[in-house]
C-alpha cells in the first residue's frame, strides 16, 4: 500500500505495507485452519423474558492461532469472506453446533443454536442441502437451528438474498435478521423479508437505560416487528435497567453480558447450571 504526498511523490507507508502482508499470511492459513480444529465456537445464551428462560444460544467462532493466539471474528470473517473460505467455515460452525445442541439435547436441555451467515453462504446453492443433511444425519428437526444473516449482508443484493431465504424458510429453518437497524431496509422490503426474527443491533441497546433516543428506537423497532408478526431479540444487555426496559417493551429474548458472555462449551456448561435459569 502506498499513499501519495502532496509533492506528487510516493511514500510507503510501513505500519500499513506489514498489516497488508500478514491479512495475506492468514488469509491463506486460515483453510488449514479449519482443517486442523483451530477453529472453535464460543457459546452465549439468549434469554426468553417471558418465561426467564434458556431458549437459544448463539454461536460464534474464534480463532486459536498457535503463533498469533486469541483472534476474533471481526479480524478474520471478512477475509473468510474475500477468499470464499467462508463457505467451509460456516458449514463446519453448522456442523460443530449442531453436535453442541445435540448433546444438549441428551443431557435434557433444548437450546435451540443460532449461526452466523454471510452474504456469501446466501448464495451458496449448496447451504440449503447442507443444513438438511446435517438434521437428518443426527436425527434432528429443523427446531434445532437458527440462521442468523445481518441486514447489511441482505441489502447488499436484496433480490437475490431474499429469493435465497425464501427457499430456507419453505424449508422450515428459522430466519433473523441481524444488526438490524444498521443496515437502510426499506419499509416496503421488510414486509415481503421472509424472516421471523430481528436482532435489534447493540449500538441502540447498550445504552437503553440512560439514553431516551435509543430507547425511542428500540421501542419502535420492537413495535414494528411485532406489527409484522416477528419477535424481537435484543443483543448487547448489560445491564438490568436494560433488561427491564426491554420487558416493558415486550422484546421476546434478550442477550448480552448482563446475562452472560460468549464461553466455550465446558465453561457454558458449568454457568448454566450455577444459574437461576
Ligand atoms: P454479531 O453476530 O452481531 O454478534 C454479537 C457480538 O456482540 C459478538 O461479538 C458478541 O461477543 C458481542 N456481544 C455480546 N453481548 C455483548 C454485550 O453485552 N456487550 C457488547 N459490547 N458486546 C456483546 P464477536 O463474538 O466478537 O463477533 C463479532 C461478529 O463476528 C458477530 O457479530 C458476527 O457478525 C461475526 N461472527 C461471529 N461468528 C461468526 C460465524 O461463525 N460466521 C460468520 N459469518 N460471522 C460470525
Ligand atoms: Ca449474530
Ligand atoms: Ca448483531
Ligand atoms: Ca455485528
């Protein structure tokens, strides 16, 4: 990367030329990493406030670089994404929750796994097949499942993701539409979405408490989900002010550190049951 002078001259810019050479070195290590499990999914509940409640959990993957340790998933989904590395990791983050939700299962918990999509696995024609080959393969009904696809990712190419939801949806698997609020959905697009869920993005909820305008927001987010037959999830709770607001909202699920943190499956494990839940 290069940056032009106001001279005309071109000057390389260091810190900039390094960051590009190793997005490069992870971009082509991350296939393998997926190959040698150094992939894994980190859990975190989502909360029924009407019934105070477990019902799903959400799924999100991280990264255990052996030389670069702990990577996050905003650090390396969009080069997942620019690669097409994408479509395997999301078929190996179905594959993984749904076996997580199957021991669950066996263990008399029912939580419903909630996965992370992206534009990309929209119009992967092989996701659909995918998903219904992995219920059949562990005796699974598609309850098990979630699809979580973030606003942003539908209106990149609103046609095309929403004829590919559509075929998701006859096939029974439950749509949410994430982030949402972030991403300049018409009104006219929302309606004929083929979803039953919204994720109220975080930016309008970490603040409900103090802030009118978010509170405003959420209200109204939450007002028109419900006028269109969809129930609301709202993620970023932090705190019980929040949570109490979203009840007199009559948001559906809530989930955020105020209730727990992203864990990995033994550590879930052990929260739930030292919780009141
Ligand atoms: P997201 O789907 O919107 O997930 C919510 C993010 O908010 C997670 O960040 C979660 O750890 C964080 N979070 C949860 N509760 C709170 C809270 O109370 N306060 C705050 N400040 N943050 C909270 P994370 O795990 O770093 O994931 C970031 C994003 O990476 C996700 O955003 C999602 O878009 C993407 N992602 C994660 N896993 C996957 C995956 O398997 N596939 C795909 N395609 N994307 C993924
Ligand atoms: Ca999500
Ligand atoms: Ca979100
Ligand atoms: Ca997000």
């Amino acid at each position: 990367k290069c940056k032009a002078s106001h001279k005309g001259f071109v000057v390389y810019d260091k810190t900039l030329n390094t960051h590009s050479i190793q997005r490069l070195n992870l971009m082509s290590e991350l296939r393998s990493a997926i190959e040698t499990s150094q992939l894994s999914l980190y859990y975190q509940p989502k909360l029924d406030l009407e019934t105070n409640q477990i019902v799903s959990v959400e799924c999100l993957v991280r990264w255990i670089h052996p030389e670069h340790g702990f990577i996050g998933p905003d650090d390396f989904i969009p080069l997942a994404e620019q690669t097409g590395a994408i479509r395997d990791l999301t078929k190996w983050a179905i594959q993984t929750a749904l076996s997580q939700h199957k021991s669950w299962t066996e263990q008399g918990n029912f939580f419903r796994v909630a996965i992370n999509i992206s534009a990309l696995d929209l119009i992967d024609l092989s996701l659909p097949a995918y998903v219904a080959q992995q219920l059949s393969e562990l005796s699974l009904d598609t309850t098990a499942i979630t699809l979580e696809v973030t606003e942003s990712a539908i209106m990149s190419e609103p046609d095309q993701a929403i004829r590919a939801l559509d075929i998701l949806k006859r096939m029974g698997i439950k749509l949410s539409i994430d982030d949402f609020g972030t991403g300049y959905s018409s009104m006219a697009q929302l309606k004929i979405m083929p979803v039953s869920e919204l994720k109220i993005d975080k930016s309008f909820v970490l603040d409900l408490a103090t802030n009118e305008d978010d509170a405003t927001i959420v209200k109204s987010i939450a007002d028109l989900a419900h006028n269109l037959d969809m129930t609301i999830v709202a993620e970023g709770v932090e705190d019980k002010d929040s949570l109490e607001k979203l009840k007199e909202y009559n948001v559906e699920q809530a989930q955020g550190y105020f209730i727990a943190k992203p864990m990995p499956a033994d550590d879930f494990n052990e929260w739930y049951s030292n919780s009141n839940y």
